[in-house]
C-alpha cells in the first residue's frame, strides 16, 4: 500500500486495499480496523485518481511539456553531478599523491638534517670523548679534535686540550 502511495499509483494502492479485505480475520475489531484502513486507503487512492485526472485535463499539453523539461533539467543535473564527482574523486587522487610525494620529502629533509646534525655535533664530540678517554688511559700523545672550531664544541675541545697540556706537564 504505502509503495502504491508513494509512487502516485492509485490503482496499485487500491487493489492492496482489497487485498487486505480478503484476509479471514477472525477477531471482530481487528477486522473492523482493517476494513476502516482498507477504507482510507481506497479513499486516498480515489482522490489521487481525481487529482491525476484533473491535472490531465487542466494542465493537458502545456503541463506535459513542463514535465519534459522538467526531466530535461533533471538528466542535465544528474549529468553535471557526475561530472563533478569525477572531477571531486580526480582531485583527491591527486592530492594524495601530492600528499604522498610531500611526505616523502619532508622524511628525507629530515634524515638529511639528522645527517647534518650528527655529521656537526654528535660526531666532534665523540671524537673529542674517545680522546679525552684515551688520555686519562694515560696516552699523553693523544691529541684533541675539532679545536679550531669557532663554536661550543670547539670551546670543549680548547678546554679538553688545556687539560691534555696540564697532564702533560705534570
């Protein structure tokens, strides 16, 4: 019924509705409640059908040319949707490929300065440990890397070598 309803087919609906009159029912208010709803229903079916028939005659060929480019208007609308979803769905491809491509760079800009970073600070002051290491093992020849450096770590090992002269002369 609701299908027949909905779809503006009166003649559907109405023969759901004496569909539903056929049905043995043997509670007397549940076939009272049918028979009211086959009823309305049968009313409303009627009234579609009147409507239908009024805007036939009313409306005849002008209301049917409307209707056509109604549906004119409506297959160029669904058109220009699916135009635009494939240009929505081809846009996001492309940034996520651009996505993909800027990610990668951005971790290989990031190893590069980890590589620079080690390559400037953690590296000297390894070198500048193993000898300072070396020296209290009382290798007194050991000399001090990355003293000519104009920065921190070029002051440890200033400060480092200061400490090798000092074991030196003692």
């Amino acid at each position: 019924i609701a299908l027949g309803l909905l779809a503006r087919n009166p003649s559907a609906a109405e023969q759901a509705a004496q569909n539903m009159r056929a049905f043995n029912i043997g509670d007397a208010r549940l076939r009272s409640a049918v028979n009211d709803y086959a009823e309305a229903i049968m009313a409303v079916a009627v009234r579609e059908r009147q409507i239908a028939d009024i805007d036939r005659e009313v409306l005849g060929t002008e209301g049917r040319l409307i209707g056509r480019v109604t549906e004119l208007l409506r297959e160029v609308s669904d058109r220009r949707g699916h135009v635009l979803s494939r240009d929505f769905a081809r846009t996001l491809t492309e940034a996520r490929w651009q996505s993909i491509v800027l990610g990668t760079i951005g971790v290989l800009i990031g190893i590069l300065a980890a590589g620079f970073v080690v390559r400037r600070t953690v590296r000297p002051l390894a070198q500048i440990a193993r000898s300072i290491r070396a020296l209290a093992a009382g290798q007194k020849d050991t000399s001090i890397p990355s003293a000519d450096l104009d920065n921190e770590i070029g002051d440890i090992a200033r400060a480092a070598e200061v400490f090798r002269r000092a074991l030196e002369e003692a």
